[in-house]
C-alpha cells in the first residue's frame, strides 16, 4: 500500500485530499489514483470484518472516496459525448447497495463513447432483462460485492433471450465461473474477475 492507500485506511480525510492532490501534480492518472484508493478500501473494509472498524468507519470511508471521485471524474472523460462505441446496461444486483466502483466503470465507459444506462442499486433480475430489450444493448455489467447476493437472482437472468452477447461481473467476490452461470450461453461471456482479499 502507498501513502494515499494508508492515509484513507486510516479515514485520515485531510492528507487523503493532500495526497490526491499531490500525486495528480507529479503525473498520476485519475487510474492511478482510482487503484490506491482501492487498495485503502478493501484494507478498511478488512478492519470492518475483524471488528476494529464499526459501520459508521466504513461510511465515512465511502464519503471520502465519493470525494475523490468528484475530483477526478472530469480526468476520466476521453470521448467526446455520442462517440457511438455501443451501449451498455449497468447496475448493481438485487440486494446489494454498494456502487462507487460500479459508478467508476459507467463514468470509464461514457468517457469512453458508451452509451451507458445506468440502474442503480438493488437492482432484480427482471429490471436488467427490460432494460437490455429497451435499449438494445449487447453489453451487460453487474456489480456484485456481497457474498449473499452472489448468483442469487442473476443465474436466473434469461441472457440469451435478450442478446447479451458479453457479460461483466465484478467485486470483491465475483468470479469468472459466475459470470458464465449469469450467461452461460451468451456469447464471451466472461468476468473481469479478482479473487477475494
Ligand atoms: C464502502 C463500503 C461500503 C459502503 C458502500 C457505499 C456505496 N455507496 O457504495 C457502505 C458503508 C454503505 C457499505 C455497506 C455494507 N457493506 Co460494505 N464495503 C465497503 C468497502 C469498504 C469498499 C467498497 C468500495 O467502494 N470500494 C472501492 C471501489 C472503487 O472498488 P470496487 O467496489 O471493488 O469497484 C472496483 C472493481 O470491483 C470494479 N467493479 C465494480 N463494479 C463493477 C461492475 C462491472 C460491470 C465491472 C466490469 C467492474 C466493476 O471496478 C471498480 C474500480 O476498480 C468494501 C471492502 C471491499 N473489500 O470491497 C466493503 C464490503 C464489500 N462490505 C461488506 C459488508 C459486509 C457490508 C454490509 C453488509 C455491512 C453491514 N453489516 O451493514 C453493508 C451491505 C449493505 C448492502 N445491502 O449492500 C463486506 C462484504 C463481505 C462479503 N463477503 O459479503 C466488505 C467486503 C467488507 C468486509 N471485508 O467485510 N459498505
């Protein structure tokens, strides 16, 4: 871990925004600074499961980082708007309210050229399917990063029927194998998957 990583571990807002600031000045990419941040998140997040961090830590951390985000979400905005590089549907499944990484991606992919539509958290099953049929979309992310959501619901989505031809599922849990239980015959469909920290 870095400084930037410790410091917000360690909900240490301050130099947290000291730190941003200074690493934007010697060069870092909004990516750069999005991977520290990780980093600081899943280590508060392991304080919180051995006890030392109450939910309330874990709610100013997602406060702090939403922070950051703001500062850095005009970096990641490299396509011009209508670039027309497909559409995506994005959400967070049924459940699960966590979304500042899922936000991270929509924001990756409009500054991309996605045309992205976004819904949400806790979202069902039957919401990602209309909304793939609504928009047209070939694309599918699901964020996933609770453990007692996984497959719930999602294995159930009829893909095919709505032409997804690639699914993403990602967190803190997700795994290449659920990807493909979510779309098993979907065209690549695969998972940007990292194991569990
Ligand atoms: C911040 C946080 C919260 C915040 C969320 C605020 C918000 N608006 O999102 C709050 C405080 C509300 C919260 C609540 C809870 N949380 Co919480 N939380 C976290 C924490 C510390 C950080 C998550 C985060 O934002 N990380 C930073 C972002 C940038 O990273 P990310 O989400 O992983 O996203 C990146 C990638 O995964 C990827 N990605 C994400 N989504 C997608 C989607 C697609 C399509 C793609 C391609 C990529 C992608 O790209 C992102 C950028 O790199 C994690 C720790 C961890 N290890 O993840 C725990 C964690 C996820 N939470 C946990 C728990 C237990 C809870 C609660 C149940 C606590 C409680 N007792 O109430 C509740 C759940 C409420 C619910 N129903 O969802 C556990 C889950 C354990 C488990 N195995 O299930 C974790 C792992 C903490 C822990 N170690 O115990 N949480």
């Amino acid at each position: 871990m870095n400084e930037l990583s410790l410091a917000l571990r360690d909900l240490d807002e301050k130099r947290v925004y000291e730190l941003v600031e200074k690493e934007l000045a010697a060069g870092a990419s909004a990516i750069d600074i999005i991977n520290s941040c990780n980093e600081g998140m899943v280590a508060a997040g392991e304080l919180f499961s051995q006890g030392t961090y109450f939910i309330s830590e874990l709610i100013f951390s997602a406060e702090i980082l939403k922070e950051i985000m703001k500062r850095i979400e005009p970096l990641m905005q490299t396509a011009p708007a209508g670039a027309g590089r497909g559409k995506v549907v994005i959400g967070t499944v049924k459940g699960d309210i966590h979304d500042i990484g899922k936000n991270i991606v929509a924001t990756l992919l409009r500054g991309s050229g996605f045309e992205v539509t976004d819904l949400g958290v806790d979202v069902p099953a039957e919401k990602f399917v209309e909304a793939l049929e609504q928009s047209g979309a070939k694309v599918l992310g699901m964020s996933a990063l609770l453990n007692v959501v996984n497959g719930s619901g999602m294995a159930q989505l009829p893909l095919t029927a709505a032409g997804v031809a690639s699914t993403s599922g990602r967190g803190s849990l997700t795994t290449p194998a659920m990807a493909v239980a979510v779309a098993p015959t979907a065209t690549g469909a695969r998972s940007t998957a990292r194991p569990r920290r």
